[in-house]
C-alpha cells in the first residue's frame, strides 16, 4: 500500500443517494465494503464525515437562524451520520471508534489524540464526530485538523465528482480535470477543492489531498495502491 494511515473526508450528502434528505442504507453499505477492501490490506483509516444530509448551519442562518446555534446542529449531524456509518462498518466486519469533539458519552469516546492514535495502530477505524466542536468551522477543516493530530499520510476528499476540472464539470462541458495540480496553483487559479481554512491548513502542514469519485467502486483500493485516481493536490 502506498499510504500506511488515510483521512478519508466524506460528505453527508453522499450518504443520502437517491433520496432527497436523511441516510440511504444501500450506500451505507457499499461505503463499508469499498472501506474494508483497503482495511483488509492493512491500511489506517480514520473518517470524518459532514452532515448536510441532515442540517447545514449556514443553511440555518440564511434562515434567521442563530449561526453558533445552527454550526452546533450541524455538528450532531454529523455525530448521527458518524453512528449510521459505525453500524455499517460493524456490519461488515471491521472493529470501529467513534470519537467527538463535544461530549456525548452514552454513545461516543471523547476525541483524545494519544487514544486515537493507538486505536488506529490496532487496526481499528477511527471516526471522527461533531467537527472541531466549535461554531464557524466546517468538516472540511476538521479533517484536516484531525489528520495532521493524527499523522496521516494523505486526505481523501470522496466525492460525486472525479477529481479537480478548470470549471464546474457539471455546469461546462469544456471543463478540463488536473491529474495533478499544486497548491498554489489552486489559490491563483481559484479552484474549489476545500475551504479556504482546511486548504490554508492542509497546505502549511504539507498535507496532500486527493479529489475523488467516491461513488466509483474499486477507486479507494486504487489510490491506495498508489494508481493514479481523481486529482492529487501537492506541494
């Protein structure tokens, strides 16, 4: 395997799948058995998953909502979608962690570095919940801050497009995906690959980060066999 120990960033919305809000079980599971292809092979991984299958707080405040209010939400959405991927991966076999930035011991660890790490080192999946634990930070950001804490070797961004285009492939038919592309070229280019805040973070730490097509089977195993799969952000 190419990478020892992966951050795999999914989205919330990947979890609804056909449906228009909440958790799709099928994708639930094909989720766990494209995770434990790469599991069986050894490989660290600790996930951190959004929540906008359930709420987005900046949807909130657009709303009139309390913003620090709606980001607290959002974080108990993503403790939820964290739960529903816990028992899939349980399922199919694989010993999981769920660990979360605010306390909810019924149900979660309390994040601790040191005792994340050593689960990881026992081979058993660690699931990062409730974002950072603080408001105006996105899941984005708490990936990448979970997986420079925890020594990962790469972020995986799984997503429902297949990399980093020069526009919007689902608006331009011209748009033209990177293979590769650096940090500063994203900045100056303008391209959306995270917010501004895990990018920023990522970069500084010298974090690579992949773009993927989650939705795509066998293309987790791929990279992790170090085949060339959606778009490799470098330094």
């Amino acid at each position: 395997m190419s990478y020892k120990r992966i951050l795999l960033k999914l989205s919330g919305e990947a979890l609804m799948g056909e449906r228009q809000y909440g958790i799709d079980p099928k994708t639930l599971a094909d989720y766990a058995s494209e995770i434990k292809q790469i599991h069986d092979q050894g490989v660290e991984i600790a996930i951190v998953i959004g929540g906008g299958n359930i709420f987005r707080g900046v949807a909130g405040a657009s709303n009139g909502m309390d913003r620090v209010q709606g980001d607290y939400m959002g974080m108990l959405a993503t403790v939820i979608n964290g739960m529903a991927l816990q028992g899939a991966l349980e399922d199919a076999g694989m010993p999981t962690r769920l660990q979360t930035a605010l306390k909810i011991e019924a149900i979660a660890e309390p994040y601790i570095k040191r005792r994340a790490t050593r689960h990881l080192e026992k081979g058993r999946i660690v699931i990062f919940g409730a974002g950072t634990g603080n408001p105006y930070f996105t899941t984005d950001t708490a990936a990448v801050l979970r997986g420079i804490e925890v020594n990962c070797d790469v972020i995986l961004k799984g997503t429902r497009v297949d990399g980093v285009y020069t526009a919007d492939p689902e608006k331009d038919s011209n748009a033209v995906k990177y293979d590769t592309i650096t940090f500063d070229d994203v900045l100056a280019k303008g391209l959306n690959v995270m917010d501004t805040t895990a990018f920023t973070l990522s970069q500084e730490n010298k974090l690579p980060i992949i773009v993927f097509d989650m939705n795509k089977k066998g293309n987790l195993l791929k990279i992790c066999n170090g085949e060339t799969v959606g778009t490799t952000v470098t330094i």
